[in-house]
C-alpha cells in the first residue's frame, strides 16, 4: 500500500464531485488501488454528503433551457471521460468493485448538486424579487402620504387661508379651545381643538354655519390629553359659509346632520 498523505483527502474531495485533472485521478485510483481505509472512508463520507445536499434541497423548476444547457455539458463531458478513461492494457483493478466505479457516475453527482444549487438560486431570486414589489409598495405609498400632507402645508402657508377663532358661548366651558384655518380657493379647511374632553356619554360636534341652515361636518374625537386635528376637504360654499361652531350632543351625535340637537358651545363667525 503506498503511504496515505493528507493531500489524499483533497483529491477525494475533487474525485467526488469530477473536478479532477487527469493526472490527479490517476494518483488517487493508483492510492486507491493499494488499499488506503481511510481515503474510501472519506469516499464514501463525500458521496453521502453529496446525495443528501441534493435530495435536501426543496424541488424548483428551474427554465427548460437552462436545463437543458446543463443536462448537454453533462452528458458530453461524461462522453468525454469515458474515452478517456477506457482500459489500458494493463488496466489497475480497484480494490473493493462492490463500492462500483465512482468515476463513471462521479459527473452525475456533480450534476445533482449544481441543480440543487441552482434551485436555492432561483429560490432566493424570487424572494428578493417579492422583497423588491412589497418595498416599491410601500414606497408609494408613503409618497402618497407625502403628498396628501404637503398640501395641508400648503394650506397653511398660502395668503388666502383665513384664520377663524372660535370662543366658548354662554353654555360652552372657558377651557375649550378650537381654531379652523379655512381656504377658500380648494374648500379645505384645518380644525385644531384643544382641552376638547367630552363628558362620559357625549361627543362634540363640528358645524359649518351658511346662508341654507348648519351642516355637520362630523363629530370631534380627540385624544386622551384632548387634542383632535380635524381635515376636512370641503366645508363648503365660500361665498355661503359664515361662521363655524361646536355642539355638545349624546354620543354619537346630533340625529339629523342639518341641525345641532344639543347645546352650541363654541361659535367662530368669519370676520370676527
């Protein structure tokens, strides 16, 4: 038996899969062939290896013409090997034939694992691709949103808004505070309320006061510190509107959407 080297190891490795040089696994057969337990051990450990990492890989189609560009090199480089590989007169027997000649289906293990690779490869292709459209997604939708709040801005800062003050009547509580800055060119119209803590079982309610009666403009649901930011894209007629106000209702509010039910406590006229 020649003497067993760790570079033997390495070959076993490169034998496994087909990658050897000619001369290469002419050294290893030849090792072989004397009888080394621990080079067919690592065969034998490699092959195994082999087949598990292409049988544990999920099955995925991969396209028919990159198939059938890898199934082509395959059986041409496996045609290839066996006219290089044919007996020479005094041809060296392996040691143990019921191990089979790893050399003659070395190529189709190498096969295996490169579709498993390409596989994972498409798999992982497929999930960035549906990582990439969620991303796109939710960028457009956060420009949405960008967009939508850049024109309150620009409501707030255009010279045509009006500023209306509303101040707390006679049944309305001094505490309350409310402001509605109101454009008149796009009907949009910013309420900012404060202190605005309904009393258990009530809601406040918004109201846009014109030439026709009051219309609701939906009820006031501020936060646990009492603070609401109210938008409303169109609080109606301009050349109507005077004044906004503030009714106290039962929860839920007023049950006609044309008239207050209960008490007016804030009122805000346009111009004073």
């Amino acid at each position: 038996m020649t003497p067993h080297r760790e570079e033997y190891l390495e070959l076993c490795a490169g034998y496994v899969l087909g990658s050897l040089e000619p001369s290469e696994r002419a050294t290893l057969e030849a090792h072989l062939a004397s009888g080394c337990p621990e080079c067919e051990s690592e065969l034998a450990r490699l092959t195994a290896g082999a087949f598990a990492l292409a049988s544990s890989v999920p099955s995925q189609r991969a396209p028919a013409h990159l198939k059938a560009r890898i199934l082509g090199a395959v059986q041409s480089q496996a045609a290839q090997d066996d006219r290089d590989m044919r007996p020479a007169p005094a041809p060296i027997p392996l040691p143990r034939p019921r191990r089979g000649a790893p050399r003659s289906w070395s190529w189709a293990i190498a096969a295996a694992v490169l579709l498993a690779l390409i596989g994972v490869t498409w798999q992982v292709v497929g999930r960035l691709e549906k990582d990439l459209a969620n991303t796109r997604s939710q960028m457009a939708e956060l420009q949405k949103q960008l967009d939508e709040e850049k024109v309150w801005l620009d409501l707030l800062e255009s010279p045509q808004s009006r500023v209306v003050e509303l101040h707390a009547t006679p049944d309305g509580s001094p505490n309350l505070a409310a402001r509605v800055i109101f454009d008149p060119a796009s009907r949009r119209a910013l309420v900012m309320c404060d202190r605005f803590t309904a009393p258990i079982g009530k809601d406040y309610q918004l109201w846009a006061i014109a030439a026709g009666g009051p219309a609701s403009l939906g009820l006031v649901r501020a936060d646990a510190a009492g603070h609401a930011v109210i938008k409303l894209t169109n609080v109606g007629d301009p050349s109507l509107l005077g004044a906004f106000a503030v009714s106290l209702e039962r929860e839920g509010g007023s049950p006609t959407p044309t008239a207050p039910a209960g008490p007016v406590v804030m009122l805000g006229k346009l111009g004073g």
